[in-house]
C-alpha cells in the first residue's frame, strides 16, 4: 500500500517553479518514496529529527513519514534546504 504524497505550501510553490523534467524526477522519486517510506536506497533519517531526506541531483527534498502519508516539508537545492529544517 503506497501512501498519500502531500506537499507543504513553499514545497509545491518550489516544484512548480521547477523546469518540466526536473519536476517529473522529483514526483518519480517521491512516488518510490511512498510506496517503500523506509527503503534506505531511497532516502535516510535526518539526525535529531523525525524527517527523512532523499537526494534528487542538486536538490533535496526533506519530508516525514505519517501514518498514511508522506508531508513533503522542503524542497531546496542542498545549500539552502538544511537551514529550512
């Protein structure tokens, strides 16, 4: 069973801003994501948080794991995404 992908309101703003491809990469991954949330190929938990990161090229998506979804939090390029968390 494959979770609920939800996007916080700065993450869409950013995907969206995004070029086409690099916007289809991200919700490739974040659909893999979501229907193995703890698959350590595809993301690793964050030190002293509940948040798990996952690497798309230069861009970093940090989200967490719910129940039945998956919260995307921030979507960044590696320098700036951290300082968001």
């Amino acid at each position: 069973m494959a979770l609920k992908v939800q996007l916080a309101g700065t993450a869409f703003k950013y995907l969206n801003s995004l070029d086409k491809p690099t916007r289809a990469r991200i919700r490739d991954k974040l659909e893999a994501i979501a229907k193995a949330p703890e698959d350590p190929r595809l993301s690793y938990p964050l030190s002293a948080s509940t948040k798990r990161s996952t690497r798309i090229g230069p861009y970093r998506v940090l989200f967490e794991i719910d129940e039945e979804t998956l919260f995307v939090a921030h979507i960044a390029p590696r320098g700036q995404v951290y300082r968001k968390a």
